[in-house]
C-alpha cells in the first residue's frame, strides 16, 4: 500500500473532449496506473493517477483544462472473492469514510495477481495505519454491523440482535 498524487479533471461530456485530453497525455508520454471516468449529466468527471504528476499538470494547464489534486490511498487487492470487501470492513470499523473508490483488477480470476484499489478517504494517516501490517493489507477479520430492512413491526434489527 501507498499514497499517490490524483488528478480531477471536469470535462464537457461531448464526443472527443476525453479522447483529446489523453492524447495530449500521451504525447508527452504520461502513463496511468489507474483511471476512472465518471459521468456526471453535462460534465463528466475524469480521475487518474498519472505516473509524472509534474508532465500531467503542465499539459492539463497547457490546455486551459483546470484539474484538482488529491492524495490518495493505493491498495494492493488479492485476486480472491470479497478481498475489496474485507478493506472497506477495516476502514469502517474504525470509522473512516470512504469518499470514492475504484480499482483496477489486472488477472484473471483464480490467478494471484490481484488488481490496484484507489481509495480516498477523510483521514489517509489513520487509514494507512489501519491497513497496514508489516507493509501489507492486514487481513484481520472485523465484524460490521449489518442493518436489515424493518420488521412488519416497524422496528430495526441489527444482525445479532434477532
């Protein structure tokens, strides 16, 4: 797991706005180690985590397209049912809010290579701790409350409380 520099770019959701904005990336040889596009009714929100933060905003401000940045968490998710589940449990039993995510899952299910979360959260200290155990994802079980829907009776039922 680590941090890493992501930009936010808001573009005009129009036929070629994306495809020019990543051509000037690539021609001046910006690579991504995730991306995500998101559409957002007229605009459209475009994430990514450029491998030279330096050459991606200058070709972002060359092209007048304004763009924010945010430290985010980069976490590595084992190619196994519910591993991206296990990590949002641990962020949430210590109360830390995921604001988005997205990952990238690069094998084939049943292989060992997993894929890459990029997860912004309201603390990045406290959930770099949480996460970590000796440099890797700590795989510790937590048990999260479950809310079901309402009884005929109206009243809420936690899991455990039945």
């Amino acid at each position: 797991m680590r941090t890493a520099k992501q930009l936010s770019v808001s573009l005009v959701n129009k036929p070629g706005r994306l495809a020019s904005m990543l051509s000037a990336l690539a021609k001046r040889k910006v690579k991504f180690l995730a991306l995500c596009v998101m559409d957002s009714g007229s605009r459209g929100t475009v994430r990514f985590i450029p491998d030279n933060i330096e050459a991606a905003t200058e070709v972002l401000q060359e092209m007048n397209v304004p763009f924010e940045q945010a430290e985010v968490l980069v976490v590595e998710v084992a190619a196994q049912p519910g591993a991206f589940r296990r990590i949002c449990e641990r962020l949430a039993a210590e109360h830390l809010n995921i604001d988005y995510a997205y990952c990238s899952f690069g094998g084939e299910m049943g292989t060992k290579s997993g894929g890459l979360a990029v997860i912004r959260v309201n603390d990045l200290a406290k959930a770099q701790r949480v996460l970590s155990e000796n440099g890797k994802v700590a795989r510790r079980r937590v048990q999260v409350p479950v809310v079901k829907r309402p009884r005929a009776s109206g009243k809420r039922v936690t899991v455990g409380e039945e």
